[in-house]
C-alpha cells in the first residue's frame, strides 16, 4: 500500500521533475512525476504544470490542461 508523500517528499519530487525538464532529459517521466506531485496537493508542481501547458514547454500546448492545472494551483494555494 502506498503512504502519502510529507511536503518535504513532494518538494523533493518537483524539484527533480524541474530540474530534469530544464536539463532537457527524460520530458514524459518529469511531467509524470509534476503531476504526481500536483495531485497529492504541490501547488508549486501544479502551477509549473500549468505554465508548461500554456507556453507548449517540453509539451504540447494544451489550454485545457493549463487551465486544469491553473485551478488545481489555485485551490491548492
């Protein structure tokens, strides 16, 4: 059974999902690992995700999902 992630884990893991996307690595498991976190309730992760969406970085742009991840920011601030 899996725990929940403390806020220390969640920072941990969109701080590496950031760093791998601006190092140009492995895109899909870094916004796989953003949206993990987001949805455990990292507002950082889902904000970033959010700009990613909007400006097509490392994605395609999809404002949809940008809006998605704007309001789960939101309500997660």
């Amino acid at each position: 059974m899996n725990q929940p992630l403390s806020q220390h884990d969640l920072e941990c893991v969109y701080a590496n999902a950031v760093n791998t996307i601006q190092s140009q690595m492995n895109f899909s498991d870094a916004v796989h690992e953003l949206e993990q976190a987001a949805r455990a309730g990292h507002g950082k992760a889902a904000l970033f995700l959010a700009q990613l969406y909007h400006q097509g970085f490392r994605v395609e742009r999809d404002s949809i999902k940008a809006q998605y991840w704007q309001n789960m920011a939101t309500m997660q601030a």
